[in-house]
C-alpha cells in the first residue's frame, strides 16, 4: 500500500511539532513533586482528584489576575449511600471558598493576599504572603485522610515581619443532615468546621495554624475525631509508600515523573467498602464499585507488579465478585459491580466484558504469580472464555452488544476490540493452565482458538481505511436498521483509535500502516487520539493503548516522540498531574485506572515484559537510540522482588535481572530480540 505523501508529510510534522511545543506550566522540583510558580497577572484554573479508603475530594482551585487564591471542594463519601442504591448513589457535597473562615490581620481585611506558588505531590499545597509589605507567609494544604472520611485543609501562616501581627480567624461550621429514609443506613451528617479558630498574636519568626476539616458520618456512629498533623503524616507517608514501590529510571526525569505520579493516582482510589477493598475510577461518579474495563482490564494487571498489598487485595478482590455471576446458562457477568457489592450494573448489555476479565485475570494471576490465588481465579477465566467461544460468530470473531464506550460511537455487532482481548486472554491462559497442571486438551483447545481467531481478527477487521493498510474497527452493515447510527452506513469506513489494540496483544502483521493511521492527522491531536476521525471528542485510555503497542511493536523511536509529548502536557501542562478520562464528557475527569494504563506502557511496552507463568516472563525491551539504559526497579512480581535494567552493550543490548545489587540472571541480545527469564523463588 502507497499512502498519501501528504499524509506522511503532515504525520512528521505533528511529530516534530508535538515534541517541541508541549507547553508547560509546572516545574519538576528536587523533592519529586511538581511546582508551579504564579507570574503577577496570570490567571489559571484547574482541577485534581485525590482519595482516601473512605472519601475522595476533586479540588478545583486556582489564582485569578489579582492573585488571589480561590477553591472548591467536591467531597465524596462513597459508602454513605441512598436509595435506590444506583452507581452515584453516595454522599457527595460541595464546600466552596466559603467554607474557609474569614481572616483579620490587625483588624481588617488582609492586604496584599497573592499567591506564588503551587505544589502537587500527593498533596495539594498553594503559598503566598499578605499583608501591607507581605510580612505575613501562609500556605495551604488540601488532602483526603488515608483512612478517615475525612478531608483537611490546613492553613499555616508564619510572621515574615518585624512586629507582632494580630491574626483572627473566625469561627465558621457547615451542617448538613440527610434523611433517615433516603439513606440506606439511615440519615447521615456531614459537617464541615474550623479547628483552631480565635485570635492570637503572632511575634516576628513565630506561625499558628488553623484547619478545615470536612467530614460525614451515619447518625447512629460517634464523630469523627481528627488531628490534622497526624493526617498529614499519615496521608505523605501513604504517597511516599507508593513513590517506594517500582519505580521509573531513564534519562527523561519527565517520563520518570509522570510514571511516579500515576502510580499515586492509580493505586489511592481504594476504597474499604462492606464488600472489601473495591478500586473505583472516582471522578465525582464511580465509587464503592468495579468495572470489567477500569479494574478486571485497565488496573488489575499493573497491580500485580506494582507491589502495594491493598491494590492486590482490590484486584484479588474485583475478580470474586465478577465470578458471583458465573453461571450454568452462561448469561453475561454485568459489566458493573456497585453499591459496595449489593448491586449491578448491565446498561449497555454484553460490552465484551467477559474477554475483559479473562485478560485481565489471566494476566494478573500469572504476574502476581501465587499459585493458590491463580487456582481461586481460574473458574472465572475459563467460565469467561467458554462465554466468549460462545460469542464467536460465522466469522469467526466474537460478538457483544456494544464495546466499553457504551454505544457513545458504533461498534457494530463485533468490534475489534473483544476480539483482541479474548485472543490474548487464550494465549494466558495456556501458559497459566499449564502452571496449575490443566488438562493437556483444554490448554490444546486454548492454543487453537487463538491461532484460528488470529486469522479471523485479519480476515474480518483487516482492511485499507482512510488509504492505511490498518484494521475497520468494526463491519458498519451491522448498523442497517440501527436509528442512532444509520448514518454510519452511507459513509466510507473511518479510522478509530482502537485500531491499536492488536498491538497490545502482540499482532503485528498490520502494525506500520495502524502506526501511520494513529499518528496521522486524522487521529492524532493535541490532546491524543481522537476516538474516531474527524470528531473533537478523546479518551486519554485509546492514546495510552496505544503508546504501549506502538513501543511493543518497535517502533520505539516514533512512540517516543509521542510520549515525551504526552507526558509532558498531562504533567506539567494546563491540567496536571494525572492521565484523564475523556472530552468534553467529563471534563478530562482524572479517572483513577487511566493512571494504571500509563504506568503500562513502560512495563509492558518500553521494557515489553509478558507473563508466561508464576516464575518467568519474556521481555523485549525498546531503547530509544539516545539513551544508554533504562531500568524498573523494585518489581514485586513472579514471586520476588528485582530490578530489571537495560543497558547497551556496543551494537546489542545487555538485559539484567538484580535483586540487593546482585545479578541474579543476564542475557544479551540485539535490539528488538526477546529474552525470557526464569526467576526462582
């Protein structure tokens, strides 16, 4: 296939122009964290999600032209439910900059109040001064309390003067009172009051501080008591304990980052529900529930390295729920556990969700490499793939009423993406039947499905669209007779951002012209992919898909110029820190398992690591031709803990496996080779 020299043309230039144009507000500091220092005159607003085991809180905060720092909390407390008990069916309140007290510096309004400085690192801290000659310092931080339902806000202020300064901040207190009857567990309270409220004089060098402290309880429990610096400890100490965890280490300081910020945001969503440890996606709307794509998909697989003893609980966790619905008759699981594990969801019907389990279960069995936890889970996986063998149509493919976007675009009858999940979902499980001793047919049976259904993905989806040589996400004759998309019908096919889900699966056959395709102007934008070409509309999860197939099917030197890019704008842009969920639905939500996804990228694209049973994976790592190594370092997977690092060896490369500083297992290889490696416990 010829593609249009235009294409090309203008392909090469959204490269160059994304690697050189990633506009950054924020800075890297020393401490890990970013900062963003205020310029007089500048205006900026933005917003962050963070959550604790019993609240989560979207902070949208920012400094207007007069620098003065304003805020808005929206506070979640996601096992206070009502009726009838549906997703969104939580506590949820908004505390606006009214919820702070009133302050008074020698008897009047404070002069002078700019802000000028930002900080993220887990927590959300603003600086400033006020005052006639800025004598007064303050700072502000906002944190959700690890384990209480319970959001703080603690204020400092330091006198930077030469004379006492007389600080009053006044009292101020928030009640709200649910009903006994809405409520599942009866009325709830939820108050919002000022800790260390009154006046006091400050001396030159001396500070006090004052919080806000938002909290919500059942009527029939005690308050919550709480103690701002102990949940300020507590709330760094759990960030610090994630930054601990496997961490990123390749020249780029921005990517080495990003990967430890979203392991911040990927792994706090937890929360400790009725039903035990659930990851919800938050975003205002999704808690105390899982999903087959956020978690069983998305999240559950990246836990299984990452190390952290809840997230695994929440992955082990998601799966048994999902496998309650297992039954004789092999009707759907429901795409949504909710109401901490009460309830279900199942609006858009059969979403593929079953192939999304078995991938992401086999997956994480396999990584996490436990063989009593891998047993408990194999019911699940094999009642999943016989559901979607069920599912596979005259072509050979796997049917399902719609795909994890819900029927916002077409999917047709098949899509391409149940597909490529269930195909890599029967490739893991025979190397995890063959772990747990399976029957020698069953893991026979697995292997040729996914050799038939590999030719099936080429014969049925393999197609020239838009002049690329790539893949239709889906046959638009499904769509005769459908009112919402029969439109779709009179049209030539179009490009779709998840025409990069046979690279994540390790089908390359198409691999060039989907590249050419997702990097192309039709799809690419400032902001990634756009889910179909030609529409302003992008989910952050399709751009991260793809990044980590690209680098799994080498072309790393393009992936790279795209990631750095990417990287850059969703850490240190207009909206930081985090991976986003999509636009304009939602409003670049920072969705929890988007963090997961990008954290992926690396360990399953940039170092290309495949499980292959409890102790051994294969890696095909891709070094960008400027660096002299990378490495991942403090893996907790296979049954150990170990570093995996990178390194050139003149024309090759020089794969290590280290634990305690020692190397435990080398091999050399040329680039793009795969290496396997065998750990022993």
């Amino acid at each position: 296939m010829k593609i249009p020299r235009i294409l090309v043309t203008v392909a090469l230039w959204i490269g160059l122009w994304c690697a050189a144009h990633a506009q950054t507000r924020w800075t890297i500091q020393d401490d890990g964290g970013i900062s963003w220092n205020v310029t007089p005159g500048e205006a900026h607003q933005d917003h962050v999600e963070m959550s604790g085991q019993k609240v989560s809180v979207i902070v949208t905060y920012g400094v207007d032209k007069a620098g003065l720092f304003t805020i808005k909390r929206h506070v979640a407390f996601p096992m206070l439910r009502f009726k009838p008990n549906a997703t969104r069916d939580h506590l949820a309140l908004d505390f606006s900059e009214d919820a702070s007290p009133r302050i008074s510096l020698n008897n009047a309004i404070p002069r002078n109040n700019i802000t000028t400085r930002v900080r993220l690192k887990g927590i959300l801290r603003a600086e400033g001064t006020m005052g006639r000659n800025n004598e007064i310092a303050w700072t502000r931080s906002i944190f959700p309390s690890p384990e209480k339902p319970a959001v703080i806000e603690k204020t400092v202020f330091v006198n930077r003067g030469n004379q006492d300064a007389h600080l009053e901040v006044e009292e101020n207190e928030r009640t709200v009172r649910t009903s006994s009857l809405r409520g599942i567990y009866g009325a709830y309270e939820a108050t919002g009051r000022i800790l260390n409220a009154g006046e006091r004089v400050l001396k030159p060098g001396e500070s006090t501080t004052y919080a806000v402290v938002i909290t919500a309880r059942k009527i029939s429990e005690p308050a919550v008591t709480i103690d701002p610096e102990a949940e300020e400890k507590a709330r760094e100490s759990r960030v610090e304990n994630f930054l601990s965890l496997m961490q990123l280490k390749t020249p780029d300081p921005v990517l080495n980052t990003a990967f430890a910020f979203a392991k911040i945001r990927g792994a706090e969503s937890i929360y400790l529900t009725k039903g035990g440890f659930m990851h919800g996606p938050g975003g205002g709307a999704y808690y105390a529930a899982i999903w087959a794509n956020d978690q069983a998909e998305y999240a559950n697989p990246f836990f299984a390295f990452l190390g952290d003893p809840i997230a695994v609980e929440s992955a082990i966790n998601s799966f048994r729920h999902f496998a309650r619905f297992m039954n004789p008759d092999f009707k759907p699981i429901p795409s949504s556990i909710i109401a901490e594990g009460d309830g279900f969801w199942h609006g858009a019907k059969d979403r593929g969700d079953m192939a999304m389990i078995a991938y992401g279960a086999s997956r994480f069995a396999l990584a996490y490499g436990k063989k009593e936890t891998a047993a408990d889970l194999w019911p699940l996986i094999e009642w999943c793939l016989e559901y979607s063998h069920r599912k596979v149509n005259d072509k050979g493919v796997v049917a399902s009423d719609s795909d994890e976007l819900e029927n916002r675009f077409p999917a047709g009858n098949a899509n391409l993406c149940t597909s490529s999940l269930y195909y890599d979902a029967l490739n893991s499980a025979v190397s995890l039947g063959e772990e747990l001793g399976k029957p020698r047919s069953l893991i026979n049976r697995y292997a040729d499905r996914a050799k038939a259904l590999k030719i099936a993905i080429e014969s049925h989806f393999g197609a020239t669209v838009e002049g690329f040589l790539t893949y239709r996400y889906y046959d638009k004759n499904d769509l005769v007779g459908h009112a919402r998309f029969a439109h779709y019908v009179q049209k030539d096919d179009l490009l779709r951002a998840w025409i990069c889900i046979p690279l994540t699966v390790g089908i390359y056959d198409r691999a060039e012209g989907t590249i050419n395709a997702l990097f192309s102007p039709r799809l690419w934008t400032p902001d990634g992919l756009a889910t179909e070409a030609g529409q302003e509309t992008f989910w952050d999860r399709s751009t991260l898909y793809a990044l980590r197939g690209v680098f799994a099917a080498g072309a790393t030197q393009r992936g790279m110029e795209y990631l750095t890019y990417y990287s850059k704008r969703r850490l240190l842009g207009d909206h930081v820190p985090y991976p986003v969920e999509a636009y304009p639905e939602g409003n670049q939500r920072h969705l929890s398992a988007e963090s997961a996804l990008y954290c992926r990228i690396y360990t399953e694209g940039l170092f290309g690591m495949r499980p292959t049973g409890f102790r051994s994976f294969t890696c095909t790592p891709r070094v960008p031709k400027e660096w002299p190594g990378m490495a991942l370092e403090k893996i907790h997977a296979f049954g150990n803990i170990f570093d995996l690092s990178v390194s050139r060896a003149g024309e090759k490369l020089e794969v290590q496996i280290l634990a305690g500083g020692k190397i435990l297992r080398s091999s050399t290889i040329n680039e793009g080779a795969t290496t396997t490696f065998s750990l022993d416990r």
